[in-house]
C-alpha cells in the first residue's frame, strides 16, 4: 500500500481538463506504482503518458513482463539524471528508492527533479524509527520471511528519513524549504513508516 501516498497527492493536484499529463517514476523497480497511477488515471479519464525509469535491466525486464500492453507504459534503462525526453515532463514521482542512495545523489536527484517537472514531484519514503526497525525485525522473524527481505528490510529501515533529514537536503540542493512541505504519515501497517516531500503547485 505503498503507492497511496502518492495516489493521495496527485488527487490534489490541480489540472486541465482532457490535457495529457506526463509522469516519470525515478526508481521505478518492478512497476507497482505506475500501474496503480495508470489505473488511477483511467477511472478518472485522465489522459496520461507514462514513463518508468530504472538502473536495473532486470527491474525494467520485470515491470514490462507484469504490466499490460493497454496500459502503454514506457519502461527504460537508464540514469535518470541522464534522461532528456523530447517533450516536458509534468510530474515526477519517487518511491522507496531515496534510502538507497547517499546525501549527494539525493541532492543530485532532488536537482533534477526540479529542474524536470514542470507542475510538481512527490517523493515517498521510509520514515527512520527505532521502534519501527524493532517491530519489522520481530515480524519478519515470526513469519519467517527470506533472510534477504528480512536483511533487506531492517537496512531500509535504518537507512530512512526524518523531516531534519530533509531539512538539511532540500536547501543543499538549492530548494527553499518553504516551497516543500515533509510531513510523517503511517502508511498501512505497524512494520511501515513513510515520509513524503512534496512541490507545492502554484
């Protein structure tokens, strides 16, 4: 349920009507969230062009077997810092993928999505929280999850954000904080923290 955060977000966001709305997912992994926004989009009749952007052949190879054909979905290799689409990207989106990263690829991305989305970009992480780490390490153990997920898990948890973080960030990355607005959610279940930032649309 990872993706409501972000689903919440572009509800409130303002728009044309019968305008395309253009959407990049930096870190797009296995493509959960881009189907969910496709989805979303089509309830609404909202026309939109997606895009999925990932390092890993093997997350792109993933998101192209699991996601329809109808839903048209572009999934690329590559960069994103290195992504120049011949036409202008609304709306960037981010999620679970920036507690992977160190302080100045973070500054680097937060860089690039400003300069790239033309009406917004949200960013939706994990909330760092000792008691949080405590409980999905209890959990995982009790229901015996692969020893990778459970590894996996307690460093996201570990490696995750509280607002200070971005605090700090966002201005190393030439952002007035005033412009963004990170606050703490909890998303779905006990063992899940979030932490979103988003571009406030004028």
């Amino acid at each position: 349920m990872g993706y409501r955060p972000t689903l919440a977000w572009l509800e409130r966001m303002s728009r044309e009507p019968h305008e395309q709305v253009r959407v990049a997912d930096v870190g797009s992994g296995g493509g959960d969230l881009l189907r969910q926004i496709a989805v979303w989009a089509q309830r609404r009749r909202i026309a939109v062009k997606l895009t999925g952007i990932d390092l890993n052949p093997y997350a792109t190879r993933a998101a192209a077997e699991s996601t329809p054909k109808e839903l048209g979905i572009v999934w690329l290799t590559g960069d994103a810092l290195e992504y120049r689409p011949k036409k202008a990207i609304d709306i960037v989106v981010s999620s679970l993928m920036m507690h992977h990263l160190e302080d100045e690829e973070i500054i680097a991305q937060l860089r690039w999505m400003e300069a790239t989305a033309q009406a917004g970009w949200f960013i939706n992480d994990l909330e760092r929280s000792e008691w949080i780490c405590t409980a999905f390490e209890l959990v995982a153990g009790l229901v015996r999850w692969h020893r990778f997920v459970r590894h996996d898990g307690s460093v996201s948890f570990r490696r995750a954000f509280r607002k200070e973080d971005w605090a700090r960030l966002l201005p190393m990355a030439w952002i007035p904080q005033g412009s963004c607005d990170g606050r703490a959610l909890v998303a779905g279940a006990v063992v899940r923290g979030a932490m979103e930032v988003r571009q406030c649309i004028s």
